[in-house]
C-alpha cells in the first residue's frame, strides 16, 4: 500500500493524496497502479477509473458529486471537471447494528463538575448577563469593562502594553513602523476575586426589537436556554423595556424550559430606572451579590454519563474526513457508550449523508422530523437563488473540498457510528443520551451558538484551516486536521490530529485521546485555548426575512 495516498472506502473512484504528488509519478493503492496526469496537491483527490460525462464520482462510498465532461484516471478532480451531486434520501423500515467500542479504559472515570439542582452538571460556572434588545449592548459593554477588569477575568494586558508603547514612542517622535513591541516583561494580570466563578459573561447580540416577531420569538427561547444551562450559575437580565422581546415573553420561555429555575436571576429595566448610572450601579451591585453566592459552589465528581458534548468542524480542509473529524467521531462514541450525550448540527453539510443518519435512528418519527427539517432548509435557501451546493467557502475548496457532498459526509464522521437517538430543532434541549442531531447552519458561530443552547456542555471543533471560534459559556476545544496547522496557529489549537495523517497514531488512538482530553477540560484540569482568549463568540440564528 502507498502511504502517499488513501481510498476512504472500498467503492471509491477517487483517491486522496495524503502528500504533494508530482504529474507523471505512479502511486499504488489495493494492488492497482496509476500514472498522475497532472500535479495533486495534498488533501485533493484524483480519479481512479475513466469517467465519461454524467458519471457518479463516489467518495465515502456515496456519490459526492458528477463528472462535467470525460476524465481520465488519473487526473485532479476540480471544481472545473465535477459538480455536486447526491442521492435521493427517505425513510424505510432498516436495522442498524451499533459495533459499541470497548470503553474500559473510561468505564470507572469521573469528572469534576459543578452539580446543579435539576440533576445536570455544568463544566464551568459563568455568571451570564442577557440583553433582551441591542439597546443595552452598550450598557454590558460598560459593565463588561468594570468587572472584568476589577475582578480579574481580563485578557492578558499585552496588547495594551503594545499600545502604550506605541504611544510613548510617537510623543518621543521616533519611528512607530519599525518599532520593536515585545512585551518584554511578563503581563501579572489581577488576581481572580471568585476562585470558583469561571468568568462573567455578556451575551451582546443585535435582536430583540426591529425584525419580525418570529426573530424575537425564537431569540427568548435562545436567551432562556443559555440561562438555563448547566455552566451557568446566576443570570442578570437588561431590558429597555419597550422592545418585542419583552422580560415577560423571556421569563415565561425560561419557566417553560424549566419550571423549577432557582438560580439567582436580577432583572433591570432602562425605562424604569432614574438614569443610566443607576441601572450600571445598581447591575453591578446586586450582581457582585450574587457572584458571592455563586462562588460557594464547588466541583465535585460526577460520572462521564454527565457530559453533553457539541461536535463542530470550522475551516476545513480536505483532511478533516479523514483525520480530526473520524477521530472526535471515535471520542462521541466512546461518551455514547459510557451513557452521555453527543449534538451533531450543521444541517447544510449533512447533505449527501442524510441517508446513513435515517438509516441509524432509532425513532420513526424523529427519522421524519429530520427529512421534513433537511429538506425545508434546503428549499428555504433554493428560494433566495442559493443552495447547499454553494456550502463550500474558498478555502474549503482549495483545500480539497470542491463539493457540498464531499464536505458534508466527511463533517458528518464528527458524530461517529452510534445510533440516533433524536432530532432536535433550533434551541430544542436534549433529553435524551447519545448522538442527537440538532438544526442549526453550518455557520460556526451560529452552530456553536445553537449546540450550546440545546445544551453542550463542551465543543469540540475541528479545523484544518484554522478558525478562532469560542462561544459564552460552553468551553470550545480546538482540533487540528494536521500538523502544520497546530504548530503555525499553536495560539488556538488544542489537539493535534496529525499524527493520523502520518500513521504514527490511529484514528480509534487519537479519539481517547480527546476524550481524555474532554475530562480535563471537564473538570477545569486544562482551559481550552479559545476560553483562555476570551473567544466569546455569539450570534442568534435569524430564521426569517429581517423588515
């Protein structure tokens, strides 16, 4: 077997070039040899058969795409001799045998979790506050900067040292272009006040009033979930107080998800108050009350039954199907056979892999909310004149990922083989342990937004790109497809997949690995590089035409 290349599944017509490959080399592969027509860059395909025009391109064992014209074997597979293409999907009475993977090494591990009153156990304990509308923005902007700073939760104050360098060097009148900024001596940032508050947490956004009901509808429902999350510990709500949203729609939304919600919960209305100052003060005064009572809750061990964890890819490349995404895939079966929970969203890059997940869920019923939902979303878009098909970005495609098809069933390895035990739309929480799948863009910040809402506790993101993505309140653990992304971009990459790519660790090694990794993580053994960052990325998901 050549190393150099690999066929992902045995009815492949196509190859994956694992290194740079030079036109005229011959590579083996399962005892067929073949001369390279033209250059292949690593994480591109080339064709192992002559295609002539119309003819299935499989991958994945499952046509990804249509051959535009005649191809050789041989030949780069390109956006410019194939187009996406898929098979039609539905449900049909299948049994799906699971092939549990052997657990022993966890079966007898913990994590330490904050324990909540409802029975479910956060990974981190965050003070939340919500704006119901954009109005208060600046309000939490304002506060953000006084308690952070003054409680400690503040990034690292290098670049403001930069800055006044800067500043220091331009009142000199020297050169600021060519100036040396190296912070030479290291930044002591302010000690934390609550040992075992994780941070304080802003959910900026820009709804609440202005769209259509139907958007301030389904933000309460978003606003309510995160404020009902296990990683968070008390909740400070800012109103306006004549916006669509109103504190009533939010509360009887919050009460609905839970109707037993004892966490301390402070509400402040701009309208009803007698200044700007006193909402602030007042805000901050009760909140520190409150981050006082939320500091007395402790970790304690809690089974890894415990653990709902999100699976994202971002910024992918041609070898993220291959390497991180088949490995987080491993890691969410391995929690599935210890009794936890895996979210598996990104509706548009489930295209081409509808019917292995039909296939595998369980319920009837849950298989056809999945249909009805892929195929409203995928209609929705067809209506404004685009499609899954247009899915891929730039630098997916030159990465090696030239169709919808090909991305979506190399994304869709993130939730591994186990079965699906339900199907969940925008902001619906998972109730049930195993893999769920759950309705969000394949848009990172508004997925990752979305799996945190229906209750991640954790996310694992894959990249092999490159991508700078946290959310709120639910630590995000970057994985790299390769190497060279880890060692350029060690600032926001936590887990290094490459060695799968090299064959020195395999995929099933490289999955607890991860899952270790999610223990520590768990327990706040190990913060996340886009926790360390303050990668608080949050964006609500606009179902509707905004007026």
């Amino acid at each position: 077997m050549d190393v150099r290349v690999l066929k992902i599944h045995p009815d492949d017509n196509v190859l994956v070039a694992l290194q740079d490959l030079k036109s005229g080399e011959r590579v083996v592969c399962d005892g067929n040899a073949y001369v390279l027509m033209e250059d292949i860059a690593a994480k591109h395909k080339f064709f192992t058969d002559d295609l002539s025009a119309g003819s299935a391109v499989m991958m994945y064992g499952v046509i990804v795409g249509r051959a535009l014209h005649d191809v050789k074997a041989g030949q780069w597979m390109s956006t410019g001799n194939v187009r996406h293409a898929t098979e039609p999907y539905g449900y049909r009475p299948y049994h799906y045998t699971w092939e549990v993977p052997d657990v022993s090494t966890f079966e007898n591990r913990s994590f330490l979790g904050y324990h909540r009153s409802d029975g479910r156990v956060g990974t981190a304990n965050y003070w939340l506050f919500i704006p119901t509308v954009f109005c208060e923005n600046r309000n939490l902007d304002v506060i953000r900067e006084a308690m952070h700073n003054e409680l400690g939760y503040a990034v690292t104050d290098r670049y403001r040292a930069k800055t006044h360098m800067l500043r220091k060097l331009y009142q000199q009148g020297e050169d600021v272009a060519s100036a040396d900024l190296t912070v030479r001596e290291s930044v002591v940032p302010v000690d934390r006040l609550f040992k075992n508050v994780d941070g304080i947490k802003f959910l900026n956004h820009q709804g609440g009033c202005g769209g259509i009901r139907q958007d301030a509808a389904v933000l309460g429902k978003l606003l309510a979930a995160y404020a009902n999350h296990p990683n968070v510990a008390g909740v400070t709500v800012l109103s306006l107080g004549c916006q669509n949203l109103q504190v009533r729609d939010f509360l009887d939304d919050l009460y609905a998800l839970n109707p037993k919600f004892d966490k301390p919960l402070l509400i402040f209305e701009q309208q009803q108050s007698q200044s700007e100052e006193q909402l602030v003060t007042d805000a901050i005064r009760q909140t520190f009350i409150g981050l006082i009572e939320a500091d007395k809750c402790i970790r304690s061990p809690a089974p890894l039954s415990k653990l709902s964890i999100g699976v994202k890819c971002g910024g992918s490349d041609g070898f993220s199907g291959i390497s991180a995404n088949p490995a987080v895939g491993h890691c969410a079966d391995l929690l599935v056979a210890l009794g936890g929970t895996v979210l598996l969203a990104e509706f548009p890059e489930l295209c081409g892999a509808e019917q292995n997940l039909i296939d595998r869920t369980i319920d009837e019923e849950a298989a056809h909310k999945f249909i009805r939902l892929m195929k409203d979303y995928s209609e929705a878009a067809d209506r404004v004149g685009s499609g899954f098909h247009m899915n891929p970005s730039p630098g997916n495609i030159r990465d090696g990922l030239i169709t919808d098809a090909i991305k979506s069933n190399g994304a869709a390895k993130k939730g591994g083989t186990s079965p699906v035990v339900d199907v969940l739309d925008y902001t619906e929480q998972a109730t049930k342990p195993g893999l769920n799948l759950v309705c969000t863009p394949g848009n990172d910040v508004e997925a990752t937004t979305g799996k945190a809402a229906s209750g991640a506790t954790l996310i694992l993101f894959t990249t092999g790109l490159g991508t700078p993505t946290g959310n709120p309140i639910c630590p995000v653990i970057k994985v790299a497809t390769n190497t060279g992304l880890a060692e350029r971009m060690a600032d926001i990459i936590d887990i290094d997949c490459g060695p799968i790519i090299a064959g020195t660790r395999t995929i099933q090694q490289m999955g607890e690995d991860i899952l270790a990794y999610c223990i520590r993580a768990a327990s706040g053994e190990v913060v996340p590089k886009a926790v360390q960052l303050n990668q608080d990325d949050f964006i609500p998901w606009k179902r509707g035409v905004s007026l």
